[in-house]
C-alpha cells in the first residue's frame, strides 16, 4: 500500500448558495449522495465560497478512480474543480453539479516497500519447492535403494 495525497480544489462558477460537497475513491458516487447531508460517508465539506480539501489515503498499486460533486441540485449553479495525486494535476472540470461529477482516473506505483515484499514471497516460495523438490528425490532415492 502507498500513501496517496488527494487534493481536491473547487470553486463555484455560478451558483451562490452553501452546498454539501463529496468525494469517492474507487466507487460510485451515488447522485442522492447529499440526502444524508453531513451523515454521508462521501461528505466532505459545506461550503459557497472556493475551497481546498486534502486527505492521505493509503492505495494499492494500480488504477484507481476520483470522483467529486457539489450537491447543486438546479442545473445552472456549477462548481468548477481541479484534482491533485501526489502533487499532479489530474484535470480541471467545470459546469459540475451532482449530475455531472468530475471523474478522473490516476495510478499507483508500487512502493519499494511493495517491490521487496513480493519478491520475499516469492523467494521464499521458490526455496519451499527446491525444498519440497530435494525430500521428494531422498524419498524416491530411498524407495529405488529397496
């Protein structure tokens, strides 16, 4: 697992009212997310005004998926947003509401960490079966000597 900075950036564009606003990783955001207010699990923050939300979450190596929406129910009062992993930009999207989420995909290197620990596995996996491979010609050996 990797430790992954997400930043999310947003602004509104035209809408003047306070709006819930929710993000999800690697699942669906359900489009009614914002009927359980601040309960949501994909609540993140109320707000009319630009803000900035970050959080580090721990990934596994591979794609994932970002979402991010206003709770503005009207079309025509949209939120513009940008967001970062680790620092890179994945994109601004705008005319957002919580019909159209911003939705963009990034990867995950493998870490070092994860780099040495798969190949411990599988070292330690290819030292069972020589293992394995050596008492099973003792044993045949033994059978043959009879």
């Amino acid at each position: 697992m990797a430790k992954v900075e997400i930043k999310i950036v947003a602004k509104p564009t035209t809408d003047i009212y306070t709006r819930y606003h929710a993000k999800a990783i690697d699942v669906d955001l359900p489009l009614d997310w914002y009927k359980e207010g601040t309960a949501s699990p994909y609540y993140i923050k109320t707000s009319k005004e630009a803000f900035e939300h970050t959080q580090t979450v721990n990934l596994s190596p591979g794609k994932h998926t970002i979402r991010y929406s206003a709770a503005s129910t009207a079309e025509g009062y949209f939120w513009e947003a940008e967001v970062f992993v680790n620092g890179q930009s994945l994109g601004v999207q705008s005319d957002l509401w919580y019909k159209k989420q911003y939705v963009a995909e990034f990867e995950v290197k493998p870490t070092l960490e994860d780099v040495i620990s798969s190949f411990t596995g599988t070292f330690m996996s290819i030292m069972m079966l020589m293992l394995i491979i050596s008492l099973l010609t003792s044993v045949i050996k033994g059978f043959k000597k009879k």
